[in-house]
C-alpha cells in the first residue's frame, strides 16, 4: 500500500480489502 495516503485512506482499503475477501 501506498505510505504516502493518510491513516484513514489506509483504514478503508484495508475494510475494503477484507470485505472483498470476505465475499
């Protein structure tokens, strides 16, 4: 991931990304 995004960005790919593989 990019380091450069600000903490929330980062937050919500991860949700995004842990939902997706939840799905």
């Amino acid at each position: 991931s990019v380091a450069a995004l600000p903490p929330i960005r980062s937050t919500t790919q991860l949700a995004l990304g842990r939902a997706n593989s939840c799905k």
